[in-house]
C-alpha cells in the first residue's frame, strides 16, 4: 500500500510539472516541418498512457480517439478563415452574378416595353390617317 500511495503521488505530481511545462513549450515554435514541442509531448504521454491499457479497454481508446479527432476536424475547419473567405468570395461572385441577370432581365424588358410602345404608336398613328376620312373646309 506505502508503494501505491507514492506511485500515485508522484504520478499526479509529474502531471502536473508536465502541465506546467507544455504551457513554456507552447512559446516555442515548432522547427520546419516538425511537430510543436506541445504536440510531440502529448503524443509520448498519450502513446506511454495506451501502451498500459488491455486491449479492450485499447479498442476503446481508439475508437473514441477517432470520433474525436473527426469532431476537432470539423470544429476547425468550420473556424478556418481561409474556408469563410473563399465561401464569401463564393457569395460575393454569386451576388453580382444574380446582379447582371437582374440588370440584363431590367434592360430585356425595357427593350420589349420599348417596342411594343413604338408598335402601339404606329399602329394608332396609321388608324389616326385612316380615321375619318376628308374633312371639309
């Protein structure tokens, strides 16, 4: 029991120390194409944590682990910028694109309001030369 009660002591003790410390790395940028000094740590600690579980309780890691890992995905690429810049560039485009049909559709009719006006006004300009006939003087 003695021996337990320091593992578990000294267990949440590096725990903390470690989360203490991934705070610090967090200042320090990652190099190239490596991984954050963060992330490379929380992989080790997360890969000796499973290593010590059954393989059944290690089925279950992994299939919450990869729930999870989907849900931040979708979380992030619902916050992404570059994903909501390009939708309102998409909607931007869209816009002025509806904007040109309306103005096209404005001028088309404008056009046929036009002809049918001019029809109408030779039309009765020719009923207007036929109408009665001489008229006296």
């Amino acid at each position: 029991m003695r021996e337990l009660t320091k593992s578990m002591i000294s267990y949440a003790w590096a725990n903390s120390l470690f989360g203490m410390q991934q705070v610090l790395n967090m200042f320090n940028p990652p190099r190239g194409d490596q991984k954050s000094p963060v992330t490379t740590a929380f992989d080790n600690v997360s890969a000796a944590a499973t290593s010590q579980l059954s393989p059944s309780m290690k089925a279950a890691f992994d299939s919450a682990e990869g729930f999870q890992r989907s849900m931040v995905n979708m979380m992030f690429d619902v916050l992404d910028p570059g994903r909501w810049a390009s939708m309102g560039s998409r909607m931007m485009d869209q816009t002025a694109l509806g904007a040109r049909r309306a103005a096209q559709a404005g001028v088309d009719a404008m056009r046929q309001g036009a002809t049918t006006a001019t029809n109408a006004a030779a039309d009765a300009a020719q009923q207007a030369s036929t109408g009665f006939g001489p008229m006296p003087r």
